[in-house]
C-alpha cells in the first residue's frame, strides 16, 4: 500500500514516517509507489537518485483540494 510523505522545510524535524524537512530524507524513506508531497519553499537538496517508482506533488496550503 503506498504511502504519502510530506515534505515541508518549515520543520525543525519530521517524524521519519511520514512528515520530513526535506526531499531527500522523504526519498529515503520512502517505498515503491509512494507519493511525496512538497510544501511550497526552497529547497537546498543534494542530487537526487530515486531508488524506484515514485508520485512527487506540490501542496498549496491555500488550496480547499489538500
């Protein structure tokens, strides 16, 4: 079952499950299939390798649709 992970830099930490600070950390984590969900922000990430199969999203706390 796929899970959705969001990602917000405003954080001081995440949970580890399923709230991070960062992209990486949420990649991580993360299993096939899963959706990571991006706060609006900027990011400083390393490169990016993406072990499998994954859903990224971007939030809109201002949107009635999350």
């Amino acid at each position: 079952m796929a899970t959705d992970r969001f990602v917000d830099n405003t954080l001081s930490s995440g949970n580890g499950t399923t709230t991070f600070n960062s992209i990486s950390s949420a990649v991580a984590a993360s299993d096939i299939n899963d959706r990571i969900i991006i706060a609006p922000g900027t990011y400083s990430e390393p490169q990016l390798l993406l072990p499998h199969a994954l859903a990224t999203d971007s939030w809109n706390p201002a949107s009635p649709y999350w």
